[in-house]
C-alpha cells in the first residue's frame, strides 16, 4: 500500500490559491481514477479536480469554504501501488492547459440589484408541548350532536373550524376544547388562519459565488462613489410596436423590451462616450471604448451573473433576441465560457416584472455605468389637444434607471444621456432610422 498526495495544481492566471467550493468524495471513500474530487473557486472561475489514481481517500484538506495554497496538498488518497509516496506526488505547475478545458461558468461578477436576499430556512420549528387530545369519532353532524354556546359557534365560524371534528371535554364543546383543537388540530396540525409557524434558525456558510457576489459588491461601494438618475418614460408607442413585430416574426425570436432598450443605448452612447468606459483607478486611466459590449445581469441557481453581448452596436433586436437567450441560457446551465463573462464596458440589469417604481443597481467595476429599466405600469396620463385644452389618454410608462461613478460621469451628462434615451424610446421609429 503506498499513499499519493495530490497537490493542487497551478491553476494559470498567475492564482496563488483557490476556494474549495464542493467535496465529491469523504474520507474513507474509494475513488476510481479521473473521477471528480473537488470543485475549486478562482477568481475567474470554477475548475474541477479530478484524481490521478484509483484508491481510498485517507484526508482531505479542508472543509467547503477553506482557501488552499496552490501546490498545496488537496488530498491524500491510499493506493494499491507499491510506489514512493512522495515520488507520486503531483506537480504544482504545468498543468494549465489540462485545467482549462475544466473551466466552468462560475466568473466573476457583480450583483447589480439593492441588496443581497438572504436564504430563508424552510424547516418548520417541532412540537415541543403534549399529545394532542384524542381525535373526534368518526363522521359529521349526523353522527352526533354538536351542542356549543352560540359564541363558540361564532368563533368556530370565524375560523372555519366544523365542530363535528372538535373532541369535547364534557358534555358541550367550550372555548377551552376549542383552543386544544386549534393548537393540535386533532392531529391534522392545524393551526389559525393568519398565524405563523416559526422556523428553526439555519447558519448558511458564505462560499463560492456568493462570497464572490459579496466581495465584489464591497469593493465596488467602497471603491465608488455612486449616484443615481431616474426619469420616467412613456412607452406605449414602444410597446405597440414590439407586439407588432411579436405578430409578425415568423420563426425569429420573441422580442422583449430590452432588444430595443440595447438599440437606444447602443445609439444615444456616441454622444456620451464617458458613459461606455472603464475606470482603472490603481493606473488612473479611464478607457473610453468604441465597441458597446453590454453585460447583461442575469439570475442563476449560483448567483447573479453577467453574460456579455459583444459589439451590441453591430446587432439589430432580432440578432440581440437571439443573443440575450442563447447568453441567459447559458449562464443558467452553467455552459457560458469564461470569455462571455468578461470584457463588459456598461452593464443593464432588469428584474422583468418585479422591476418596482425605481431602482439603484450597483455599478460592475472596472466599469462606470449600469442602467436598469423598471415595471411597466399604465396610468392616465394628460396630453395637450390641437384645438385647446387637455385630453386623458391611457399609457404605459416605465421609470428606467442610471447609476453612475462620479469621478467619471458628471450628473449633467448621466441626465443628459437618460433624456436622450428617453427621446428615442418615446418616438421608436427612430431606433430603425439611418
């Protein structure tokens, strides 16, 4: 029997450690040769390790959550070989072009909504008093006789409790047999309408993407001094179009508001180039790019992510359409490449129908923008008529957000690129002019 320490391997990227983010095995299992061992988080991105040789695990390095140091000792597996344990030992470097083929989609980004939301544990808390009374007897009120006070009646009523199913203790049900039946619910656990049961508390360690999504969202308020603009815009004419289109498609994809979006942006941003750039604070070099290569926040069982569409400028909503699904599907099923996870120079992030009246989305850094449109609401609105006075008409209105670095972005030119926007939203036919 001989034992092989597994080093962790030079991941490239010049990565000094990793995050253990998932065992596959424990100790005292048996692991066959080039089965998965361990998930393990850079900070680019998730590769997964698999074992050099077939044996039984003696130790493994740590818990989920613990940073290893590359060329480390990840695991300790017992072979039936008869080799030198440190002769097996697995070389800490030349391994990265093995290990990029591994790469999954787990990259780094940015959570662009308010706040974190926190997992709520789903365990409900245990019945710690007495048996419950004995159930009722079988069958309804004719069966037996209900005999109650007419005030228990009411209350048995109000919560929709049938007496027939109530045990009395005595001669007639009373309040008292009442509350034993709502407490323990004769065994059904039934409890008050409106009443909420409490949960047991349930400590969730912060690893892998959602240590990433929490140090980067630190680091982007401390870094940046954000502000934001919101302006309503009415979208009705928008609107009409894109159901027209919806009509019309034949087999091209489904538009939604944000193809059209992605255009006004990708047109009004010309006039504002301040907006499409990166800020590299440590060079003091802000780069104002050419191409508009659009992040695009979306919501995966691991976290947020940001696809990136690249030179959204080149592309009309049809093309983006198609993009914005094949990019949304990707993240979600964990086959987006780690090159459609970088390289973003302004970010929209959109919660869909949960939008709200206005949002104030955290900027992705290195970038110095990130725009989010909000729920389309309809409102009577006042619209001045030709001969004298005002019309009400319906429309649909949407508040679309922009939070801005202000070292960057003036507030002057975050309104200035808002209003623009909000011109070729309200007229749409522009978005197809030349």
């Amino acid at each position: 029997m001989a034992r092989y320490s597994f080093r962790l391997p030079d991941i490239g990227e010049g990565i000094a450690e990793a995050e253990i983010v998932a065992w596959h095995v424990r100790v005292g299992d048996r692991i066959e040769e080039d089965a998965q061992l361990a998930d393990m988080m850079t900070d680019k991105a998730t590769v997964e390790m698999e074992s050099p040789v077939s044996g039984v695990i003696v130790e493994l390095a740590g818990e989920v959550g613990d940073m290893v140091s590359i060329g480390s000792t990840l695991a300790v597996i017992e072979t039936d070989a008869d080799a030198d344990a440190e002769a097996s030992d697995t070389p800490a470097d030349g391994l990265s072009s093995e290990l990029t083929d591994k790469v999954t989609v787990l990259e780094e980004v940015v959570d662009t909504s308010e706040d974190s939301v926190e997992e709520l544990a789903e365990a409900p808390a245990a019945i710690t008093e007495a048996s419950p009374p004995a159930a009722a007897p079988a069958g309804g009120k004719e069966d037996r006789a209900v005999l109650a006070s007419p005030a228990v009646r009411a209350r048995a009523r109000d919560l929709g409790v049938d007496l027939s199913q109530v045990q009395a203790d005595g001669d007639r049900i009373r309040h008292a047999d009442l509350d034993a039946y709502l407490r323990y619910g004769a065994g059904q656990g039934y409890h008050a309408p409106g009443v909420s049961r409490a949960r047991a508390d349930e400590p969730i360690k912060v690893i892998g993407m959602r240590r990433k999504i929490a140090e980067n969202m630190a680091a982007s308020k401390r870094a940046i001094p954000h502000f934001t603009y919101v302006e309503e815009m009415d979208v009705t004419a928008l609107e009409a179009m894109r159901a027209d289109l919806n009509v019309n498609r034949g087999n091209r994809p489904k538009l939604t508001m944000l193809p059209f979006l992605i255009v006004a942006i990708c047109r009004t941003i010309p006039e504002f180039p301040m907006v499409n750039a990166r800020y590299d604070d440590e060079a003091g070099v802000v780069t104002r790019h050419g191409a508009v290569h659009l992040g695009m926040a979306t919501q995966t069982d691991a976290g947020l992510m940001v696809p990136v569409i690249r030179d959204a400028q080149d592309k009309n909503v049809w093309q983006l359409a198609s993009e914005i699904s094949r990019l949304a599907e990707a993240a979600r099923t964990g086959k987006a490449k780690v090159d459609e996870l970088t390289g973003g120079t302004l970010t929209v992030t959109s919660l869909g129908p949960l939008g709200g009246i206005a949002t104030t989305p955290v900027i992705n850094r290195p970038e110095v923008a990130i725009i989010g449109p909000n729920k389309i609401v309809e409102r009577p609105v006042f619209a001045k008529n030709p001969l004298g006075g005002d019309d009400i008409r319906r429309a649909k209105l949407m508040n679309l957000s922009i939070s801005c670095d202000h070292r960057v972005v003036d507030g002057w030119d975050a309104a200035s690129f808002v209003q623009a926007l909000k011109r070729l939203v309200e007229t749409p036919v522009l978005l197809f002019a030349d």
